[in-house]
C-alpha cells in the first residue's frame, strides 16, 4: 500500500502534524495538497518544536521529498520564512518541491481577507486573515497568478500589473489606499528568485513515483468539516481538505489511493464561527481548552471546545472513505469523571444520524448524549494497548462500534514516542 492520505476529520487541528512525523519516515514523498499558510502544524522531536504553516511535516525527513502541490496557494513571504527558521533548527531537511500551478499569495489577498470579514460584521467567517480566501477566488476567477509565472520575471511583472490595477479598484471601494505597484513587485520578485530553483510539475513527479510503487503520503490541512462543499458552509475554509481533494490538489487520480487515515481528537474543537454541536461553552469546555492548551498554532486563538461527536465522524467516516482512525489528544481527556458522547442528533422533533446541509438547522440540533466512564491517571506513557485504562478501551471500542472503523493508530501525547500503532497493516501495507 504504497499510497496513504492523511486527513482531518473533524473541523481541524486533530494533530495531524505530529502524526505525519511520524508517519512521514517511511515516505518518500510527503505532499501537501490544499489550503495555505492558514494551518498550523506542531512537531515535537525531543527538545525541539517545529511550527509549520506551509511546509509538510515531511520536509523533517532528510530523505525525502517534500511536495506542495498543485491544490495550494501560497504566500511566498511566509513559505520563506519558514524554510529559514526550519533550518535554524534543523540544517538537513528534505528535498522542496513546489507546484509550478499552485497560486500565489499576495498582500492585497490579506488586506482583502480583513476587509471582507469587517464587512461581514456579525456574520464573520473568522478567517485566520491570511488572504486564503480571496487567493481561492481569483484561481476560480481565472485571474490568480500560479507559480510558473510567478518566477518567470516578465510574466511576473504583467500579470501583477493586471491583477493589481483591478485589486487597486477594490481596495479603493473599502478606502483604502492603492498599493505602489514598484515597491510590490521588487518585495515579489526577489522571493521568487529564492523559489525558482524549488518549483517543478509536480503532477508529473507525483504520477512517476505512484508508477514507481514508491511510498507517498498526502498530508490534509484543516478538517472535513472546513470543506468547501463537505463542510458547514459558509463557515469553511475555501479548499478541499478532505481525501477526494488529494487527487484534486495533487494531480493523483482516486485509483491510485491506497489508504486513507483520518485523524480525529477524542473530543472536538472548532476555531472561527459556525455551528458546533457538541461545544461545550461552560467549565467543562474550559477545563478541555486548559488540559489540551487549545490555543491555535496560527493565530493564538483559543479554541472552542466540547465533546467527541460521533455523529460527525461517522460522517467524516464516509465522506471520506476512512480505512482507518487515528484518535489523538485521549491524554488530555485524563481526569474527566464522566464523558459525554453524542450518537445522534434531535432535529425538530426528529432524530437523525447526519450534519445537516443547512448551517440554520445545523445551529438548532440537539446532540443526543450518551454517557461513557472516564479514567484517570497519566496516559504518556502508554506504548501499548494493554498499558491503558480498562475505561479508555470501552471509550476506543464505543468510537469503532459508532463509526463503523477501525482505530490504526492512537496518540497519547505530542512527542513521537507517545503513539501507540495498532494496525500497521492500514498504514504502509
Ligand atoms: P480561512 O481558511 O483563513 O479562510 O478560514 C476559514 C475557516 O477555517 C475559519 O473558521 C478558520 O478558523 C478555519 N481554519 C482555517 N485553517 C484552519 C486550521 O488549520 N485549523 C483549524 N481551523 C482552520
């Protein structure tokens, strides 16, 4: 199975990163395939923290390749950044490759994603503002700029001079003062001169190493339910970061996926606006945020919290064809006398066993509990099944009984030595 999607299975920050660093050392290839700077991944090696944005977790293996694919837009400025700052820390890194058709990030993208929101007043999305949206737009608009022109230096500069005199425009509609055309392109043109060497069809080497029967892992951003069309729309990001958007976002048809993992909390969060059923927005959500230090990687924010949701990730489940679960973060829950999980949902009267596709009647279900025991103690050093409390394996086996899949792989904390694999048949074959 030399093929393996990763992806979230909840509205995000499941901990994917650590667990595609863990994962990521028997990869080849490590990919990312949607989003932008808007996620945030931390790995913990030993000492050290790694906070990634843009690159795969991947890019920490030195033999491997690290992909950002086609899906992707990206803001030069922060993907350098980030490279330099990773280097600091660990000077051999794997092999960047950047998709010559993933668009670019540019400041009136950010500046737009601001307005936009203020705009938007109490209906706010809470983007993460990092012009992520308005980046999407212009690649559906047919105007963004991808990579290939980016750093061919006279395209570069008639296209940003397109582009920017209709930005100007807009910018001009919000009140804002036009941006000096010169001084943004002499910022863009020498990151590109940095990128070039990094940039290739990545479709093309991605299809030759799926061919070659070598090992790619497609590293999701976000969550299934931040899905433009999956997700609870409008409350979403403005990507795919579910499976089928592997194949989207890296040029990889479905037939050549051989596994997909989706990585799920063993309670729920949710950053930004939007429904969420089981929020539990009193001292118990609380005492989740502080035991779990939900606070997101990319904006500080912290998170809002509630109860694992097995409605949802029995959605997240299909939607996404999971083989497998990772179920992260079952530490933090250490403590809690008594877990909640909800089953199903009441609607007006009726019960029902999916989201809803209207965020109105997503906002009025009331999740139907049930309540499991909860465990003490500390789970981090846990390396086994048999090492954990008789009350986290009923709350394991209740979470496969509902969602009908197995669980792969458990996370017992945020070092690589904290995961206990249960089924590698799932992961590499
Ligand atoms: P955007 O992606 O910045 O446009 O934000 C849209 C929605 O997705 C907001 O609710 C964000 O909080 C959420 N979001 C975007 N990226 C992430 C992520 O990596 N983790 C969790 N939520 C995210």
């Amino acid at each position: 199975m030399p093929t393996l999607v990763i992806v979230g299975a909840q509205w995000g920050d499941e901990a994917k990163g650590k667990i595609v660093d863990v994962l990521g050392d028997g990869a080849k290839f490590v990919v990312r395939f949607s989003g932008g700077n808007n996620a945030g991944h931390t790995v913990i090696v030993g000492d050290r923290e790694f906070k990634f944005h843009l690159l795969p977790a991947g890019i920490l293996h030195p033999g491997s390749t690290a992909v950002l694919g086609s899906g992707m837009v990206i803001c030069p400025r922060s993907l350098l950044e980030e490279l330099d700052r990773t280097r600091v820390i660990q000077p051999d890194l794997g092999t960047l490759r950047i998709s010559s058709s993933a668009h670019v990030v540019f400041p009136y993208h950010r500046m737009l994603d601001q307005l936009e929101e203020e705009a938007r007043g109490e209906n706010k999305i809470g983007t993460t503002a990092r012009g992520i949206g308005p980046a999407y737009e212009d690649k559906v608009a047919r105007i963004g700029i991808r990579m290939a022109e980016f750093v061919n230096p006279d395209r570069h500069r008639k296209r940003l001079q397109e582009v920017l005199a209709v930005k100007n425009r807009l910018l001009g509609l919000f009140g804002q003062d036009p941006l000096d055309f010169d001084e943004l392109y002499d910022e863009y043109a020498a990151y590109a001169e940095r990128l070039t060497p990094f940039v290739a069809d990545t479709d093309v080497i991605l299809q030759d190493a799926v061919e070659a029967g070598e090992r790619v892992m497609f590293e999701g951003a976000q969550g299934t339910f931040l899905d433009l069309d999956a997700g609870t729309y409008p409350y979403v990001t403005s990507s795919h970061p579910i499976a089928a958007g592997a194949c989207l976002g890296t040029g990889v048809g479905p037939r050549a996926i051989d596994s997909v993992l989706g990585v799920c909390k063993a309670y729920t969060t949710r950053v930004g606006s939007g429904p969420f059923p089981t929020e539990q927005d009193n001292a118990e959500g609380a005492r989740i945020r502080e035991q779990g230090k939900e606070y997101g990687t990319t904006t500080g924010r912290g998170r809002r919290c509630g109860w694992l949701d097995l409605v949802a990730l029995r959605q997240s489940c299909r939607t996404n064809t999971l083989s497998g679960l990772i179920v992260t973060r079952l530490d933090v829950l250490s403590g809690f006398e008594r877990l909640p999980v909800a089953v199903a949902y009441r609607l007006r009267g009726t019960t029902i066993h999916h989201l809803p596709a209207d965020v109105a009647d997503l906002a009025q279900v009331e999740p139907i509990y049930e309540v499991l025991d909860g465990w003490d103690g500390d789970l981090r050093s846990a390396r086994r099944l048999s090492d954990l409390p008789s009350a986290t394996l009923r709350y394991l086996e209740f979470i496969e009984d509902h969602t009908k899949t197995p669980a792969a792989i458990l996370s017992v904390g945020p070092d690589r030595e904290e995961t206990i694999v249960l089924r590698p048949d799932l992961i590499w074959g």
